[in-house]
C-alpha cells in the first residue's frame, strides 16, 4: 500500500471538514438587525481592504512568475513549470486566508448572539469558525504540494509552490498587522486617552476599521503565515531526503528511492488527521473554562499524533530515530506555547508585575514590559537549541551518518503537523473579539458582554500561544531551509561548501543579515506610525465638527468608512518597500557577493553562495531573537492593560489604565505587526535563497 497517498487525501478531508463547520456556523442566528447591521459594516470593511490588498499583489506575482520562468527555468535549467508553481502557492495561500477571513466575519456576530443563552453556546460557534480557517490552510497546502509534487516528482518545483505561499503570506501579514495596528492604536489613544471613552464604544470613529482589522490581521494574514512555514517544512525535509545520501539509504533499506521523500508527506497527512479527531473533542466543561477548553484541544491532538506516527513508522519499518526526531518537534512546540502562556498571561506574575508598575506611569510599565519581553526570548530560545540538537543526534546516531539535519527537518515538520488545531485556537481570537465589539456597539445586556469578555480572555492568550508557537516552527524549519540551501548547492557543484565564519564573505553576510530584521521591523512599525498618525487627525477632526458626537446623541454617528479608508490606503502604500527589501536584498548578497568574489579568485571562487549561506545564517538568528522579543512583550502590555480594566489598580480611568493604555499602544506593532511578520520574513529569505541557488550557481560558473 503506498501511504503517500494518504497526504492528499487527508488534505481532501480537511477542505470537507472545513465546508461542514462553515454551514454549521452559518446556521446560527446572526442576531438582532443592529448586530448585523455592525456584523455587515465590519465584512464590507475586510472584504473591500482584502480585494484591493490581492488586487496590488497579483501585479506582483506575475512579475515574480515571468522573473522565474525565464531566469530559472531557461538560464538554471529548472524548467518552466516553475512559474505555475509559484502562481499556484500564491493562489492556494490566498484562497485560504479569503475562506478563513469569511467565515470568521460570519462567527463574530453568531457567537455574540448565542453568548445571550451562555458561554457553552456561543464557545462553539467561535472555536468551530476559527477551525474552518485551520482546516482551510491545511487542506489548501497539503493538497497543493501533493499535486506539484505527484506531477513534477521533483522538490525544487514544490519549493516554487512555497516561495508564492511565502511570499504572499509576507505581504498579507506585512499589510494585515498595518492595518489593523493603524485602527488599534488610533481608536485607544483618542478614544480612551482623551475622550475617556470604554474599548468599542460606538461613538468612536476608528472602532469598526479596528474590528476590521483583527480580520485582516489575525485571522487572514496569520493563516497565511502558518500556511507558508507549514509549507516549507515539508519541502524542505523533502530536498534533504533526495540528497544523494538519503537516495543511497533509502534504496538499500526499503527498495524506493523517495522514501525519505515522501515521508514528510505521510506525517503530515497523519497530522491533519489528528487535528480532526482534536477539533470535535474540544468541548467546555461544567466549569466553563473556554482556555481550559483549547489547551485539552491541544494537548489531545499532539497525544493522537505521536500515537499515529509511531505506528505507522512501525508498520512500515522505517528506524525510530525520525519518529523520535518529529516527536521532539512537537513536544518543543507545546513547552514553546506554555512559556508564552507564562509570560503574557493575565493571571502571570510578568502580566501584574507590569500592571503594577503603571501606577508609577507610562515610563516605567514600559521598562518593566520591555525588561520582562527580553527575559521571555530565553526559554524557547533555548527550546528550539534543545530541540534541533536533540533530533539532529537521534537521527545522526540511530538511523545513519548524513541524517542529522534530515532529523531537524523532520522536528519541525513534527511541530507543524498539528497546524489545523493551532489556527483553529489562532483564529477563534480575533473572532471573539470581534464579537465582544458587536456586543458592546449593539447595547446588550451587562451578562452577555461579560461572557464575551471570558471568551475574548482566552483568545488573548491562544493568540499570544499561537504567535509563540508560529515562530518557534519558523525557527525549525528555516534551520532545515538552510541545510536545504547546502544541498541544492551540494548537488548542483558537486562540492560541499562550508559557511565557515572566518570566510570574509560568510562574516559580511553574516552581518548583513543580522540587520535585516532589524530594518524590516523598523519600516512596517513607521508605517504604522505615519497612517496612525493620520487616522488620530481624522479621529479628532469628527469629535470636533460633529455636533452631539461625544454625548451620543440619538441619531449621531462618526464617519466609520473614512477611518477604515485611511488604514486601507495606508496599509497598501507601507506594506509594499519592506516585503520587496526582503526579497531583493536577499539577491544581491548573493549575486553582488558572487560578482566581487570572481575577481579575488581561488579559494573564493564561490565567495557569493557562502555570503548568502552567512546572510541566512544572521537573519535566522536575529530574527529569531526580534521577533520573540517583540510579540511576547507586546501581548504582554496589552494583557496588564486588560488586568487593570478588569478592576485591578483604580480600573477603567485611572492613571494606571491610562499609563497601561499607552504601554499597549507600543506594544500594538511589536505583537500583531513587526513580531508576527519576521517568521515570515526570514521563511521568505531562506526560500528566496533556495530557490534562486541553481541560478546563483549558473551565474558563479560562468565567471569562473
């Protein structure tokens, strides 16, 4: 029986899965005619920003096709299906963040209505529309990269696939986390700051453009993201399983050449199927503890998975070593999430520790927020250490010499299986939220907004687990990216090139790519600024001109659309330089590398392929460090500002909210803009580097 065959179809059940849970969530009353009214006005928001945001891209994606199939498919001999394989990864990343983003406009004002007959009726309704967006990103991927794979039978045209995954999920999480940050960040300075007005009051102008945005944010522009790294896990685990030493020992112990090739597939396949089985086990208990609920989700899919993928590697006799590597990836993945959960949980002393300090002011909530924010990069820095050594040695000792790094691959894939369960908490964030909003704008009951409000608790924390867990994966599987870059070169030279530090062109790029997250994350948090800056004059200039506006008089409502123009526009026009930097920096270490290198001569004849191999190498690991850094300590100031207004510390009002307030307000862009959006800067790199390698090498060639 050939099991590969079993990525596909479990991928085929996914997108099933996923169109029941949307008709059972579209079932469900959609409320009073004023929530709908709200419901719509937020979907007509997304959807206009969402077309225009892939209308601009697709301009893109036909350059970069025509860029590839000429330059890789005539001048490095990869062939022209490449240019279809990257137009159909965009089209799959895209499609998938469109359904999720749907549905989760549908689920916002469903679960505010069913939260008027208890918490146990609105939870399904939320967690059920996030799982179509997780269903939705598995199913897409999976499905595609079988179909590229079981046409072509060649990896390198599965990378083309994940480099337009990649690369449309930079631009959707790069423009999303603008967006929805411009609104944020606009609504709680005007709103709370200075009118003294309570989170989603109707009377504020930005309030629907901020609903807007943890659409387009969260719920599209992360499923993205998770649908990119979940990508190229798998292909790179399947570059390194055709390497020339894999193909040897595969062939002798098995028969089949693809073995290792398709192995990658099969797990993940097993994953989705996990993932399944864990959605429809989610269920809030007597006790009413949604959290409770999504962590025994969770922690019952990765139980389900280790149990199917060591049977199944029993079963087909492949050494235990790759099923221990994988298990170390997702057992790092969960202790990754609860670190997170530690350091930016309200219930968590670094949480109350910052609360606390806001009594003192702004100043001070912000040292303790960014002090705690750099403790919190050590434990799953060290995670991700532990874990990749951990595998590369079990699969190093137990299954051959040449299967370490295939074991590091084979973690993150381990990590990544579970994806369909980890948007599905991921994405049931955004939409409680949105349904608290639509509570409050539509004047329900005190009980009914305070049961949004446990739900909206627990998103909070599966959103900040879910980034923890998003970039931990990232950290993997661009590690197996690398070592696939190796091996393309490998394979295409026909020499082992070393990324050894004392090579002057190793250093450079070494040093080039430190600073590229740096600068990335500066230009997508100035965006931010510039069109906050614009919507706070729109903001103040409603407050000012219409009459009866801050009283709420009967009859009186802010212009919302212009709000929501001003962070469309805004977003559309900043997200653009940053995404192109990525890419085209990432082409000319290499190219201008290899170009200075040919005029030195022996030993640098391949001076550009290791400058770029240290450009990876230095991007990886401040990446890694920046983005942890800036998603912990974001979701941590916004959960001391929650804490407060929960009645802690003087409540909604006080000097202490108001310091948290803008503690928050910094940490909007670190977590929902810059922190989120460098895995996928990094994944995009590494990708970027693999993928242009044979044209690299073409070019190295030809000046020697």
């Amino acid at each position: 029986m050939n099991l590969v065959l079993l990525a596909p179809v479990a991928a085929f059940a996914a997108i099933l899965v996923s169109i029941y849970l949307y008709f059972y969530v579209n079932s469900k009353s959609a409320g009073t005619p004023k929530m709908q009214e709200i419901s719509g006005a937020i979907r007509d928001g997304a959807r206009t920003f969402l077309k225009r945001e892939y209308s601009t891209l697709a301009v893109f994606v036909i350059i970069m096709t025509l860029i590839l199939t000429v330059a890789l498919g005539v001048y490095a001999d990869m062939g022209w299906e490449i240019g279809p394989a990257y137009i159909f990864g965009s089209v799959c990343s895209a499609i998938a963040g469109f359904l999720g983003m749907e549905v989760a406009l549908k689920a916002n004002a469903r679960t505010a209505n069913a939260a008027r007959e208890g918490l146990n009726k609105a939870f399904p309704i939320a967690f059920r529309g996030g799982a179509v967006m997780g269903f939705s990103v598995v199913g897409l991927a999976l499905l595609g990269v079988s179909i590229v794979y079981f046409l072509t039978g060649r990896p390198e045209l599965v990378l083309g696939f994940s480099f337009g995954a990649s690369a449309l999920a930079l631009f959707a999480k790069a423009g999303g986390g603008i967006y929805t940050k411009t609104a944020d960040i606009s609504a709680d300075l005007v709103g709370k700051i200075e009118m003294d007005l309570p989170e989603d009051d109707p009377r504020n102008p930005a309030v629907i453009a901020d609903n807007v945005g943890d659409n387009v944010g969260d719920v599209a522009g992360m499923g993205a993201d998770l649908f990119d790294s979940y990508v190229a896990s798998i292909v790179a685990v399947m570059i390194l399983g055709a390497s020339a030493t894999l193909q040897q020992a595969a062939s002798s112990s098995f028969g089949n050449s693809s073995a290792y090739m398709d192995l990658p597939l099969i797990f993940a396949g097993l994953g989705i199927i996990a993932s399944i089985v864990g959605v429809f086990l989610v269920r809030v208990g007597k006790d009413g503890n949604p959290g409770k609920a999504l962590n025994w989700g969770t922690y019952s899919t990765c139980t389900i998975l280790i149990a199917l993928t060591f049977l199944i590697t029993y079963y087909l006799d492949y050494p235990l070593g790759i099923w221990g590597a994988l298990a170390v990836g997702l057992i790092a993945g969960v202790l990754i999430g609860i670190t997170t959960d530690y350091y930016t949980s309200i219930d968590r002393t670094p949480v109350k520790k910052t609360a606390e300090s806001s009594q003192t002011g702004a100043a001070i909530n912000i040292i303790t927020g960014f002090s705690y924010g750099l403790m919190s990069m050590f434990p799953p820095l060290l995670g991700i250490a532990i874990a990749s050594a951990t595998a590369y040695f079990i699969c190093e000792l137990t299954v051959g010499v040449g299967f370490g790094v295939y074991g590091v691959g084979m973690s993150a894939v381990g990590m990544l299986s579970i994806v369909g369960m980890i948007v599905a908490g991921d994405a049931y964030g955004p939409i409680v939220d949105n349904s608290k909003g639509i509570a409050e704008q539509a004047g329900m009951e005190e009980e009914v907004i305070e049961i949004a409000d446990r739900l909206d608790a627990a998103g909070n924390t599966a959103k900040a687990i879910t980034k923890g867990f998003a970039i931990g994966a990232a950290g993997l599987t661009v590690l197996a990216l690398l070592a696939a870059y190796q091996e393309i070169v490998q394979t295409r030279t026909g020499e082992l090139i070393s990324f050894d530090l004392m090579n002057p062109f190793v250093l450079t790029g070494a040093l080039i790519g430190i600073a590229m997250p740096a600068l990335f994350s500066a230009m997508v948090m100035l965006g931010v600024g510039k069109n906050a800056f614009r919507m706070i004059e729109e903001i103040r200039r409603q407050f000012r001109e219409i009459p009866g506006l801050k009283e709420g008089k009967e009859g009186v409502k802010p212009d919302y659309a212009k709000c929501v123009d001003i962070a469309a526009k805004g977003a559309l026009k900043e997200l653009l330089p940053p995404s192109i930097l990525t890419i085209g920096a990432t082409l000319i270490v290499g190219f201008v590398g290899q170009l200075v290198a040919s005029q030195i001569g022996h030993p640098y004849e391949f001076g550009g392929i290791q400058a770029l191999g240290g450009y990876l190498g230095g991007s990886i690991f401040s990446g890694l460090i920046f983005a942890l850094f800036m998603s912990n300590s974001g979701g941590l100031w916004d959960n001391a500002k929650k804490y407060i207004e929960a009645g802690q510390l003087g409540g909604k009002g006080s000097d202490a909210h108001k310091a948290a307030v803008i503690g928050d307000t910094v940490g909007d862009p670190f977590k929902d803009t810059a922190g989120p959006s460098l895995n996928t800067m990094i994944t995009v790199m590494s990708l970027v580097a693999s993928i242009f390698a044979p044209l690299l090498i073409a070019f190295a060639l030809l000046l020697i």
